[in-house]
C-alpha cells in the first residue's frame, strides 16, 4: 500500500505494460518462442539467410528467388561508405569502444545522406537499406583503423556473413563458421519491444528521422543489461578461464549477490527461445577450433544458475563465446549485434512511423512541494 492514497500504480521498468501492437515479431514466454512475421525463429535460422529474414522483417513476407536477389543486389551495391566518414573514423581515439565508433558513424551517415530529414516511408526504407548495408563496413574501418590499418573495401559478390568476415579478419571462413554467424545475426535481429527498439520507435514517435532512431538504438544496446552483455559474458568466461574452478567463482558471485552476465531475461523466465539454437552452433564452433574450455564453463554455470537461482541464460550467452570461437575480439561483439538488429529497430521505425502517436508518458513526482525562489545571499 503506498503512503500516498493518490499515487498512481508505477509500473517501474515498464514491467508488464503494453505500450502499442505490433506485427514485427511475437514473443511467447509461456512455450520460450519467438516469431517473425508468424514464422518460428529456430526455423529461420535453420533454413534461412540473414538476408532472407532481413527482408521478412521489411516487408512481412519471406521473398521468393527474384526478390531475394534484388534485395541482396540493392544492399551489396551499398556497402562502401564515404571518403568523408573514412577520415572521421581515421581520428576516432585509438581506445574508443567500438560501440561508441558505430554509434558516432552511424550518426554521422545521417548527416551524409541525401534524404536525411525526410520521415516518408519510402525514404526510410531507402535510408534503411543504406545502413543495413554500410554498419558492417563502418564497424571494420573503425576496428581497423583503431590498429593503424587500411580500410578494406566490401566485396560486392559476398553475401552479409562473408562480407563481415572479409571486411574484418580479412579472410572468409569455411562454411560452418559462416553458417554460424549467419545463424546468430538470425536470432539477434529482433525482439518486440526491448530496451533498444523501444528507444528507436520513442525516437521516430516525435517524427525524427531514421538515422537519429537507429543512433540511439545503439546507445542504449550498449548497456550490459542489454547487448553489451555478450561482451561481459566472454570478460566473465575468461575471468573464470579454467571449468574446475567455475562452481567457487558463481559461490563468490552469489556471496556478493552480484549478476551473472548472460543470465536473466525481462520477458523469459523459463528460458529464452534463441539459447538451444546457439549454443549448438556456439558448440559447433568450439568443434571447430577444437577448444571446449568455454563451453564447458558455460555448462557448468547454467546448470548451477538454473539449480541454486532458477534463472535460464540469454542469448547472449551463447552468442559471446561463439563470436570468440569465430574470432572476433570482445569488444566487436555487441557491435556485430548492431550489425544483426539494424533490421529489427528499422521494421519498428517503418511500423512506428506508419501509425504514429506521440510517445509521452507521465512520471509521479516526489521531489519538494512549490517553493519561493530564495535570493542568492539566502542560500
Ligand atoms: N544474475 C543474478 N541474479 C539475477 C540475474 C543475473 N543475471 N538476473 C536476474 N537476477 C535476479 C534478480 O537479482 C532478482 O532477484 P531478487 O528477486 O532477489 O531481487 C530476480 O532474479 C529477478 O530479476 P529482475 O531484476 O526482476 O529481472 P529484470 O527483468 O528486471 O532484469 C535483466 C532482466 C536486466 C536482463 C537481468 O536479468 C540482468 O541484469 N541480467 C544480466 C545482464 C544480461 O545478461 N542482459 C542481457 C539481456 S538479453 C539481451 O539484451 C539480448
């Protein structure tokens, strides 16, 4: 009972609240499933290429051979970015974190593109399109500029995985590994009204332009309680580093009531849908390098969290070690989920834009009652 009889039921977090429909994609705790446009995300990401399910999330439907082609056509003919950012990036700080890189270049595509301010859907698909197809492109210069190197052009025969490999590590992997990426841009690209999607769609809601949405989306997919979390899931694994000591490292994290990077879900409560399917190809990957030390720590503290806490992991908790296994330094890791979630913050600010109303909620204040402005010698 609060000491207040007016105060209004706070739903701190948005715990609970349904702020507006959607036909992105749904999300299901009670059976642990997520769709796309109806279809179940374990399926797409079997069956499926990341451009596939691109493309449904843009236009509700899967493409058929010739759609598909135009659309990969459009977005490998997009992906160089300009000698402008190119030199921008170049004084980027040596240190800055690679998420704050993207965001700064992403932000900065905005003042470069020739139909910035225009909010029609139309020209947000097209301004869509341009980002889907350059962040990777910027997240490599910026990578690589970091460490004194030329930026590498894309390949426009490449599909997306290669093309991120290429531009990257500078090699296309074999096909498992590709497989795997592709599979973990599947899985990451969306997920209702999270955190960082809600931020893109209160953005586009005061009628501000793609880019500015998609900039602050990856401010807030930043945060560890969000997709910074595959990069502190991999900090933690490495911290733990040997699996015969992983069970007294979650004692002392538990003695501490600390949190467990890559555990926990707002919406899930009895496992997260995406886990099963990646940590498969996180294990294929530890197959791969032959290197099992990672995945078996993962074992280890999801059998405890889920014996001792009843708390599943996340996502990120496969995706952290399998980005490892495939080579990507840590800090790339939530930048490559920009890469994968480009797509499902633009279906929001398309689906957002379509049926606007200004987002705009109330808060109960609790600060002091009105009061005179006291001169200067009183205070
Ligand atoms: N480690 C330890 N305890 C946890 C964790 C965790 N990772 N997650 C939840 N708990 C505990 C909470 O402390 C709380 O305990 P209490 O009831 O004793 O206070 C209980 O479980 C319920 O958790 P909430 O805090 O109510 O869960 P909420 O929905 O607010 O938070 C969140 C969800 C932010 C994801 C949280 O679980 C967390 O911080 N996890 C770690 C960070 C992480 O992995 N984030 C990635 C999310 S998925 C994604 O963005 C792709």
């Amino acid at each position: 009972m609060s000491e207040n009889p007016e105060k209004p039921t706070i739903y701190k977090g948005l715990v609970g609240v349904y702020a507006d429909v959607s036909s992105v994609s749904k999300v299901m705790p009670e059976t642990n499933s997520l769709t796309y446009g109806g279809y179940a995300v374990q399926d797409l990401a079997e069956t499926c290429s990341f451009e596939e399910v691109a493309y449904l999330l843009w236009h509700g439907e899967l493409p058929n051979a010739a759609q598909l082609e135009a659309f990969k056509a459009e977005t490998s003919s997009q992906r160089e970015i300009s000698p402008a950012l190119q030199r921008v990036i170049r004084e980027f700080p040596h240190d800055a974190h690679p998420m704050d890189a993207i965001r700064t270049a992403v932000s900065f595509m905005g003042l470069e593109d020739p139909e910035a301010g225009d909010v029609s859907d139309a020209a947000q698909r097209r301004k869509a399109m341009r980002l889907f197809a350059k962040i990777p492109t910027a997240i490599a210069a910026a990578y690589r500029a970091a460490k004194g190197q030329e930026v590498a052009a894309p390949d426009p025969k490449h599909s997306f995985a290669e093309n991120v490999f290429h531009l990257i590590q500078g090699r296309v992997p074999q096909p498992e590994v590709l497989k795997a990426f592709d599979v973990s841009m599947i899985l990451y690209a969306e997920h209702t009204f999270n955190a960082s999607t809600y931020t893109a769609r209160l953005v586009t809601s005061s009628g501000a332009d793609l880019h500015g949405a998609i900039t602050a989306g990856i401010a807030s997919l930043k945060g560890p309680l969000h997709g910074g979390a595959n990069e502190a899931v991999m900090h933690m694994l490495k911290e733990i580093g040997d699996p015969k000591i992983a069970r007294e490292w979650l004692q002392s994290r538990f003695d501490h009531k600390a949190l467990v990077m890559g555990f926990g879900h707002r919406v899930y409560k009895s496992g997260d849908s995406r886990v099963p399917t990646m940590r498969k190809y996180a294990e294929k990957m530890a197959e791969v390098v032959q290197d099992r030390t990672w995945m078996e720590i993962s074992r280890i503290l999801a059998d405890e969290m889920l014996t001792k806490k009843n708390i599943h992991p996340n996502l990120d908790f496969p995706a952290g070690p399998a980005y490892y296994l495939m080579g990507f330094e840590i800090p790339l890791f939530t930048p490559l989920f920009v890469a994968s979630r480009i797509t499902g913050w633009a279906a929001h600010v398309f689906e957002q834009g379509a049926d606007n109303r200004l987002i705009r909620p109330l808060s109960w204040y609790t600060g002091p009652e009105q009061r005179p402005v006291p001169p200067m010698a009183a205070r």
